[in-house]
C-alpha cells in the first residue's frame, strides 16, 4: 500500500466526498442489518401462529387467528420492504458520492501527469517510448480510479457489514455466532497469500501492456515503410508474440482469481450448513429460537457478497497498487531544465559559447568539444557541417533543451541558465529538423504558437514562407485538415508550413535547424528573401547542407566531430581553402552533373 500513499492528498482534498458517503455506507448497512432481525421475529411468529392455528382449527376464532396471522405477516412483509428501499436509496446516496469524488481523483491525475510530463526535458522522452507514457497516463490511471472508487466503498461497506453483523451474532447467541465466523480465519489466509500472486501478476500485465502499446504506436506511425517493404505479415507475427505474452500473464491472474472466488464461496456455504447444525442443537437445548436460525442465515447470506467481491476488491488494489507504482516511477522525476527567474526582458539576440562541452546524458556521446564563437544581434549566422558534427546539438543548446556539461553559453551578457526560459523561448521562432505537425487545420498549425492571431497575419506568414499558394489550392485552403504528423502534405510543405508557424510570432532570434532540405531552390531563395526583411535588425541562426543557403551569412560556422573547424564569412573561408571550400567544391560539381 506504500505506492497508494501517493493518493492521500486527493483524499484530503475532497474529505467532504469521502465523509458523506461513508456516513451513507454506513446507514445504509444499517437498513439491511435490521431486516434479519425483522424475518426472525416473522420466523418466530409463523411457528408459534401455525401451532396456535392447528389448536383452535374448527372452531370459529380460528378465522379470527388466521386474520391476525395474515395481517401480521403483511406487515412484517412491508417492513422489510421499506427498510430494503431505504438500503437502496442510501446506497445510491453513497455510490453518488464515493464513485463520483473517484471520477474527480481520475481527472486530477491525469493532468496532473500530462502537466509533469511537460516538465520533464527532452532526454526523459528520448530515454522512453510514448506508448508507455501513455498507457501510464491512461490504463494506469483507470486502475487507480478502481481503488479510489469502487474498492474503497466495498472495502467501507464490507467492513462497516462486518461488524454490524457480528454484533448482531454475538448479541443472539454468542457459540453461534463463533461457529459461523470459524472458517474466516482460514479465509485471511488465503487472501494474504494470494495478493502477492496478483500483484506479482498486476505488474507484469501492465508492464506487457505498456510493450503492446509502444509497439502498436510506433507501428502505425511508420505504417509507409512498414508498406513499402512489404513487412505487413512480419509485423503481424511480432504483435501477435506481443499479444500472446499479454493474453498468458492475464490468463495467470484469472486463474489466481477462478481459483480464488470459489474458495471463498465454498467457506461461506460452510459458515451456513454450520449454522443450521449448530443452531439446531441450540434450538433443542432452548437457547435460541428457531426464528434466530433465520435470522443467522440471512446474517451469513449477508456476508457471502462482501466476501466474494473481498477477492474482486483484492485484486483491485493490487493492481491499483502496481499501476500507481509506474505512475510514481515518472512523477517522482525532476525535470533537467528549471527555471527559477520570473522577470520578462526582452531578447536582443547577443549570443555567445565559451569552452562548450555537451554529451548526450542518455547515450553517452559527446557532441560538442570545446565550443567558442559570438553572435552579434541583428546578425546572420550560418552553421554548416557534415552529418553528426554536432549541429543541431548547438540548436537545442541555444534553445536550452539540454544543459552544457562545462563552460559557459551567455544571452545578452546574462547566462542563459538564469533567464526566465519561458519568456526567453517564447520570443524564439525555432523550426526543428525534424518537422511536426498536428491534425489539426493548417491554420491552427500555424497559429500554434499564439494564443489569438488574425486570418490575415496566418495568410501574411504563409506567404513568407512561400506556401501561400499550395494552401490556397487546397479545397478547404487554411481549413484544411491534416492527417497525423502533417501527412496529408508533401515534405516541402511540411517544411515551409512549419517555417509559418516560426514566422508567425515576429521572433528576436530565429533558429532554422536544417529546416530547407526538402525545398527546392527557387523556393528557397524566395523564402530567404522574405526572412531577410523580416529579420533585419533581429538575429538568425540558419543550419544547412547547401552552401548555397548559407553563403550571403555574415559570419557561416563549420563543424566537425563536434570542434569548429572554421568560422567566417563566405569569401574569407574560400580563401582560406579548407574544409569549407572543398564542401563547396563538390557541391558545385554536383550541381553541374545533375545540369548535364
């Protein structure tokens, strides 16, 4: 139970839930107590009117006694039946409140997941599969709420029954009453050795869920090369062993659980063949009634739903248990980046790397190595390099996804680590190299990053990332809808509707990481036009293969393992002829061949 304590906050929160509904639990147990006693008196009343019936049986009271039996069974008939109605009505009383407050614990949690997740940097999701985030913040949650709801009231109502019960038992007679509980002891036992069966059982379930979900996530993301390899039956053999290693840890906990249920039934059906044996000997020695064996068998029959729903609500607080244990697992993170300074300055965009040394925490591998160079507002910075050089690593350094291990990056003479990250990314237009886009409206997608924004600054941006007009053709234009991660588009235009979105917001300091390979060249030159005007005066960081792209920066960076290599404008790094000049040596060659 250490791993539910987590949920004691929620219980506090909503104690005017939770104090009601156990005062209806109880009221409730206590209209469905009484009616034993009431069928025991009834018991009591037909034995000795039969008797008296038989006695007088010819003579005209006989009428008179079958008038008054009539009457009485009548009315002990309708008191059993208002007191049931009043057990049901508190009962619904009591499911309005625990099961409703469960809904609002389930609620809680989930943004309370979704809202820490947001937190936690890029590496926690590099390091985790998002099927397995989630089915945490789902099928994890729901079996949280099972506790929280229905196993907390049938735990209450099973209790608060219990001791009703047992009082009543041992207020009638107390050998009884000890004979009938005589085989719970041996029910305790079997519960306690049972649960760790079902949780041991609980947690391999969820984790093989969590598997199937990732895989069945990641396949249907990549569904286009699943189909132009034709591996359609490949990866159905693989969900198959995926699903059938789930199907064999379920089919464990269900028979932990066939096997439990009746178990249980079959010691509650023992308490009761108990009473009527040991009941009928104290009727003999007129210690009881035989209205009194009635009443103990309407007691037993009492407890035989709360004990078999006691293996039901066993079986959910352990799972319950194992769920909130992975969901802790994740909650109990602290996020990489934080952010402590709450004042909003204004971005220039003077950016500078001193001695930058960076390894990737999740991989080990060093990305940077001794990283220095400037960045002057209202420049045009170019970082070129081959695959692997550490490029977009400086891209998501600057946006302080990740922390330097050693040296010192600098924003406007302010280390970056002290600035208010919100403010600061937010007066970013930053296009990721590998470019997402939401189902949701082509307009939506580009307005994403603003809260409230125009048709005409959507149309505005989209013209200068020259996709105005593949937008325009469409049939619903900006209202298009587009298929998960933008795929109803074509590369290009993934690329460019992501550069609109960046537009969109009139950054200080724009950062294009590679985001113009999929664009033709005259595209983009034209969009390069554009960011030229509107970029003047505010700094941008453009990185590219293409020289082409990249040769009018004022200063163009070249990286290599990790090391700048060179760093320059354009004619000063053909001069130097070094690395740079021998990439823009055979990117010109490549060009003549594709030409001839």
């Amino acid at each position: 139970m250490k791993h539910l304590r987590f949920l004691n906050k929620y219980f506090y929160k909503y104690k005017w839930w939770i104090i009601p509904g156990i005062f209806f639990v109880v009221i409730s147990n206590f209209f469905g107590v009484i009616p034993a006693q009431v069928i025991g008196h009834a018991f009591n009343l037909i034995t000795e009117n039969i008797q008296i019936y038989r006695l007088f049986n010819g003579f005209e009271r006989a009428t008179v006694i079958y008038d008054i039996f009539s009457y009485s069974l009548f009315y002990f008939g309708m008191l059993v039946l208002i007191l049931y109605l009043l057990r049901g009505l508190f009962l619904f009383f009591m499911r309005q409140t625990i099961i409703l407050m469960s809904r609002h614990i389930e609620f809680d949690m989930k943004n309370e997941i979704y809202a820490h997740y947001q937190k936690l940097s890029l590496g926690f999701y590099r390091r985790n599969n998002t099927g397995d985030l989630m089915n945490r913040a789902t099928e994890d949650v729901n079996r949280v709420r099972m506790y929280v709801g229905p196993a907390i009231m049938y735990t209450i109502n099973t209790a608060v029954l219990f001791i009703l019960v047992i009082y009543a038992m041992f207020s009638v007679n107390v050998t009884l009453a000890l004979w009938c509980l005589l085989p719970l002891p041996v029910l305790v036992l079997i519960i306690y050795f049972v649960n760790t069966l079902i949780n041991q059982k609980s947690e391999q379930i969820q984790e093989q869920l969590s598997k199937l979900s990732s895989f069945v996530q990641e396949r249907f993301s990549g569904i286009r090369v699943i189909k132009s390899y034709v591996r359609e039956d490949y990866t159905k053999e693989i969900f198959a062993a995926e699903s059938q290693g789930y199907k064999d840890n379920a089919m464990g906990l269900v028979k932990v659980q066939a096997l439990f249920y009746p178990t249980m039934l079959l010691l509650v059906g023992l308490s009761t063949i108990l009473t009527v044996y040991i009941g009928g000997i104290q009727v003999i020695d007129g210690a009881i009634t035989p209205g009194n064996i009635a009443e103990f068998i309407v007691y037993v029959n009492q407890l035989t739903f709360p004990v078999t729903m006691l293996g039901w609500v066993t079986t959910l607080i352990q799972r319950a248990s194992a769920s909130q244990k992975r969901i802790n697992e994740f909650l109990q993170l602290k996020p990489d980046i934080t952010s402590k300074n709450t004042e909003s300055a204004r971005l220039k965009g003077n950016i500078k790397f001193e001695h930058v040394n960076f390894t990737y925490p999740d991989t080990g591998i060093q990305a940077l190595r001794d990283v220095s160079f400037e960045i002057g507002q209202g420049q045009f910075i170019a970082i070129i390099g081959r695959t692997g050089s550490g490029k977009s690593t400086l891209a998501n350094l600057i946006m302080r996804m990740y922390d330097i291990d050693s040296g010192n990056i600098t924003v406007d003479g302010n280390p970056l680590k002290g600035l208010n990250l919100n403010n600061y990314r937010n007066q970013i237009g930053f296009v990721p190299q590998e470019v997402f886009l939401f189902s949701d409206t082509i307009k939506n997608n580009i307005a994403f990053g603003l809260d409230q924004v125009t048709d005409e600054e959507v149309s505005t941006a989209a013209k200068n990332a020259a996709v105005y007009h593949n937008i325009v053709d469409f049939e619903h234009k900006f209202e298009t809808m587009l298929g998960e991660r933008g795929i109803t588009l074509s590369g290009g235009q993934k690329q460019r509707v992501s550069i609109a979105r960046a537009l969109i917001k009139e950054p200080a300091l724009l950062v294009f990481d590679d985001c113009l390979s999929a664009v033709d060249t005259r595209t983009e030159e034209e969009i390069l036009r554009n960011l030229s005007k509107i970029m003047k005066d505010k700094t941008s960081i453009l990185i590219a293969h293409r020289i082409s792209t990249i040769k009018n920066a004022d200063k163009i960076i070249v990286l290599d393992q990790g090391k700048i290599i060179e760093q320059g404008n354009h004619e000063q790094l053909l001069q130097q002829n070094g690395a740079y000049a021998e990439m823009y040596q055979n990117q010109l060659l490549e060009e003549e061949n594709q030409s001839l």
